[in-house]
C-alpha cells in the first residue's frame, strides 16, 4: 500500500512538526573530513545553515533544529499557517 500523498497528510491551518531527514547517495561525503580522499567538507555545514535560514525567512517554516551529520542532515521543521 503506498503512502498517502503530502497534501493530504496535513490540515492547511493546522500546526505540524515535521522531523526531516536528507540523506547523500552513492558514498558521498556532505560534511567532515572524508577518510577515503582526505577532503576537508567542513565548509559546507555553515553554508547549509546559512541556506536553511534564508529558505525559512521566504517560506513559512520555523527550523527548530537540525543536525549536519557526513553523510546525511536532520531537520525538525514547523510550519506557520
């Protein structure tokens, strides 16, 4: 059985908090220092956080927290109806 679709999961004036998770593929290395290359991502972690407050300020959603692990991010979202 499939999931319901997103639209019709929520209420359109109704509260949510949504827990988030984006995840690489493919061995990729999002954030750290990748073991294999020696690459340094750590850069990226500030550059995710600068992206995600400029994407709430246009949207509506509050990001409570997240979390920029080195291969994936967590997110706990809230929308403001």
């Amino acid at each position: 059985m499939p999931r319901p679709k997103r639209d019709e999961q929520f209420e359109n004036g109704e509260i949510c908090i949504v827990h988030a998770v984006q995840r690489c593929v493919r061995r990729a290395f999002l954030a750290g220092v990748d073991a294999q290359t020696g690459k340094d991502y750590s850069f990226r972690k500030e550059w995710i956080r600068r992206r995600m407050e400029a994407l709430a300020s246009v949207f509506g959603i509050d990001v409570l927290s997240y979390a920029v692990m080195s291969n994936h991010l967590h997110v706990i979202l809230r929308n403001r109806p």
